[in-house]
C-alpha cells in the first residue's frame, strides 16, 4: 500500500504478504484464471468476432442475411453468458470467499461448473445460427440444461459461502446475495429460453429474449460490478467505502428493476406487460446511474494505488462513466415505454446494451483484473511503466463504446448501412483490445512463479504491500 498507510476497509491484495488475521488463505487460487481464460477464448473466438460479422451480414455484405435474427442471439448470448458471465462466474468464486472469511472453493468444485458453462454457451452460440432441424432442436435443449446446471452450481456456491461467512453489514453481502439468486433465476430462465426455441428456428421469442439481457446486466452482473467495486474502488481513490445506509435505495433499485422486467413475461395484457417492462429498464438504469459514483468511481485519481497500477483504474473509471450513460438511455426508453404502454426507444435500448457491455462490463473487467486478480501481483509491482499492450486497449474500447452507442442512438437518423458498417468499426476495436487484453493475462499467467518468489522475498524483507 502507499506509503504504507492502511485505512479501514482496504481491499488487501496480495495474501503472501499480508499478515492479517482477517485474511484466508486460498486454498485453491488458479481455478478462477480457468473462468478468465475460458471467458476471453469465447468473447475473441465468439462474441466479439460476430460484433464484426454480424452488422456486416445485416447490410447484406456476405451470405448470412436470413440467419441475422438468430446471429443476433447467438452474438447476445457469447457476450452475456460467455464473456460476461463466466468473467463474473470465476471471479466471484474466488473474492466472494475471500470477502466472507472462508477458505477458497476446491477445484472439483468449481471446475465442474466451468465444464457445464462453457460448453453449454459453445453449442448454443454455434448452433442457434448454423445447425438446423431436430439436431438443432436437441443441442439447444442440451446447451440450455448444460447452463441452467451450471448456473445452479453458481448459485449454491456463492450462497453457501454467504451463509456460512461472517455477517458484517457491508454493502459487498448484500449485492452478492442479490446478484447470486439472480444466478438460479438466470438457470430457470436459460432452460426455459431453450424451450421456447424449439420449433421456431431456434429462435427464443424477442419479448423473452430481451427480458433476458436485462435480468443478466442487472441481476447476475450488476449486483457484483457494484457489490465488488463498493469495497475497494472507493479507497483507490481515498475515498470511504459507501456505508449499507448509503447504497440501500439504487441496491434495491437495481434488483426491483429486473424483477419488474421479470412480470412483464406474466400472460398480461400487451400495455400493461409494457408499462411493467418500462418501469422495471426505467428503474434499473437510474439506479446504475446511481451506484457508479458512489460504489465505483467517476473522476479523481487513484492516488491509494501505487504509480504503476494507476493506469487500470482508467478503465474503471471509464466504466462506471459509461454506466452512468448507459443508464440514462435506458431510463429514457423505460419511462417512454412505461408511458406509451408498447414498445419504445430501440435506440436508446440499443446504445444502453451496449454502454453496460463495452462500459461497465468489458472495461470493468480489465480494470478490475488488472487490480485485484492475484495473477497480476507481479505486474502491479514492477518497477517498469504499463506498456502498451496495458494502455491501448483503454482507448480502443473507449473508441469502440462511443462509436456503438452512436450506431444505437442514430437508428432513426442515418442509414442501416452507415450504421452496421461503423458498428463493425467498433467490433473490430473492441476485438483488437480484447486480444491485447488477453496477450497480458497470458504474460502474467506465465511470470506467476516468479511473482510468487519476488512476494515471498518481499514479506522476509518485510517489504510493501
Ligand atoms: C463493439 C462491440 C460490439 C458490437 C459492434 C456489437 C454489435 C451488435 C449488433 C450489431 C447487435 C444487433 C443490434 C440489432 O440489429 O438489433 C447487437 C446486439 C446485442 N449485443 Fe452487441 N455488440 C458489441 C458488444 C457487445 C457486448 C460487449 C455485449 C455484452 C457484454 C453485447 C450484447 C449484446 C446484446 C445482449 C444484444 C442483443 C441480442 C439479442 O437481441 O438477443 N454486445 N450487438
């Protein structure tokens, strides 16, 4: 820590070197590197690529021009359940118990779950697009029992630990309580959204499908982007960590919101379906726009960190800048939605997607793995400045994000051509800054002994934290 100073509630980084009785040493600490890795093989090899083919296809540019509604889900479901979720899946598995007290979660435990998640959003994104008939049918219910299987392992997981860990009211145990019933939800659903697609060209019915995104930016990821960054991002930046008082009203806000989303699946009539669907987008997005400052960041420098880290707390920053753009669009399209009672705003809806999934999602990532995950000891403290496969990837996805929420927000206004082809553009930054990303977390997966050496030298030298 600077200077060597430790305030209350400090996120303690490294375990070799901190002598806290607080402190749990992992018993497993690589698994979550399985989740990292598996989740940045699917976003380069899937999700992000599509993010280049597939506006590409919707101008008619190559052949797939009738499979772009299922592109579009299969695009959809690479970033939310493979990017993002096996991200946050691995990640909390490994903080959560950290945070709580209890020893790490064993690799035969947690391996399993990876195996079902992973293969399961392989299949679905491979054969939603490109396998047809009753073999399509099969792998898209086997992918969708694959998944809610593995969702359920999430959930038990991180909700035994809960139990079983100290009860200290920090905001951190409730958003992770939240954000792990939001994974059972999240497995109900999966298996349902796979059943609904029989029959229909795979295709999950768009009122299903759209809930869905919500529920898993909201429910399974919001709830730990804000319960993670609520107890250290803050101190990065000497600040306090938010009080529970302080987070209670957004932190409520943002599980009502998804659950507003939720009932608007109930046989309803069409406006008042709407209406809940508007209030609950409409809900969720302030409440993000809420949390960003006060459980993450949005200006100051990150002086609590040392010089070499403080390049990383650039993208949190611009994540929970994005956030708070995001959930203004998405706060306009609910209230227009909750009033008109049908369905409003593709624009706004479209370029708050995608300002919570480069923004909050893809750029928190990086900042947040970059800080805290174990596998970077070794970079935050080296003497050598970030180089720039550290730093390119910040302004790449920058580029990428404002050029995506423009695509969005210009739907009315320019051309379906312009659009997709500038949408592309985007992809294409953004699937360069994930390969950057990916070239760092292979770097410092392949100089961890050496860190593990240097910490250890670094704790009988009675060095820094
Ligand atoms: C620069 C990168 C990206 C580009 C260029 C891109 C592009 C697109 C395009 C063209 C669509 C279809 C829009 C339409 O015609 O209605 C779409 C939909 C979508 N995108 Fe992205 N995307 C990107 C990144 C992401 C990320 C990082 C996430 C989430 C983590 C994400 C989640 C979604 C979702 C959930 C949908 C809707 C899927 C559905 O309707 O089932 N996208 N994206």
């Amino acid at each position: 820590m600077a200077d060597g100073a430790r305030f209350e509630g400090d996120i303690q980084l490294e375990p070799p070197t901190v002598k806290s009785p607080e402190t749990v040493p992992a018993a497993e600490d690589h698994a979550y590197l399985a989740f990292i890795v598996s989740a940045l093989i699917i976003a380069i090899a899937g999700g992000f690529l599509l993010a280049i083919l597939l506006p590409l296809a919707e101008t008619g540019l190559f052949g797939w021009s009738e499979r772009v509604p299922q592109l579009i889900q299969a695009h959809g479901w690479a970033q939310l359940q493979g990017w993002a979720g096996l991200f946050v899946a691995g990640m909390s598995t490994r903080l959560i118990p950290r945070f709580a007290g209890r020893p790490g979660v064993r690799r035969n435990v947690i391996l399993p779950i990876l195996a079902a998640l992973a293969p399961s959003v392989v299949i679905r994104t491979v054969v939603e697009p490109f396998v047809g008939g009753r073999l399509g049918d099969v792998l898209t219910v086997v992918a969708g029992i694959l998944g809610g299987l593995g969702m359920l392992g999430v959930w038990a997981l991180l909700s035994v630990t809960l139990a079983k860990g100290r009860k200290r009211r920090e905001p951190w145990r409730y958003f992770a309580w939240a954000g792990a019933s939001w994974w059972a939800v999240w497995a109900a659903f999966t298996v349902g959204a796979a059943l609904k697609s029989i029959g229909n060209d795979r295709y999950v019915p768009a009122s299903l499908d759209d809930a869905l995104t919500w529920i898993v930016i909201f429910g399974c990821v919001g709830n730990f982007v804000f319960g993670v960054q609520s107890r250290s991002v803050p101190v990065f930046f000497g600040r306090k960590t938010p009080t529970v008082k302080r987070v209670l009203i957004p932190g409520l806000m943002l599980n009502a919101g998804p659950l507003l989303v939720a009932l608007s699946l109930l046989p309803l009539s069409g406006a008042l379906s709407f209406r809940l669907e508007g209030g609950g987008l409409a809900i969720a997005g302030l409440a993000a726009a809420w949390l960003a400052p006060i459980a993450g960041s949005v200006h100051g420098t990150a002086h609590r960190l040392r010089p070499r880290s403080r390049a990383a707390s650039r993208y949190v920053l611009g994540a929970n800048i994005a956030t708070i753009a995001g959930g203004l669009c998405l706060a306009w399209a609910g209230l227009h939605t909750l009033a008109s009672g049908g369905y409003e705003a593709y624009a706004f809806r479209d370029a708050a997607r995608h300002a919570f999934g480069i923004g909050m999602i893809t750029m928190l990532a990086f900042g947040m793995a970059q800080l805290i995950a174990p596998v970077f000891a070794l970079s935050r403290a080296e003497a050598r400045p970030p180089g720039l496969a550290e730093r390119l990837p910040f302004w790449l996805l920058v580029a990428a994000v404002i050029l995506r929420m423009l695509t969005g927000l210009l739907a009315d206004h320019a051309a379906l051509d312009v659009r997709m082809r500038t949408a592309a553009v985007a992809g294409a930054l953004a699937w360069l800054a994930l390969v950057l990303f990916a070239t760092t977390v292979m770097r410092a997966i392949r100089n961890e002994p050496r860190m593990k050496e240097l910490l250890a030298g670094m704790v009988h030298g009675g060095g820094e934290q």
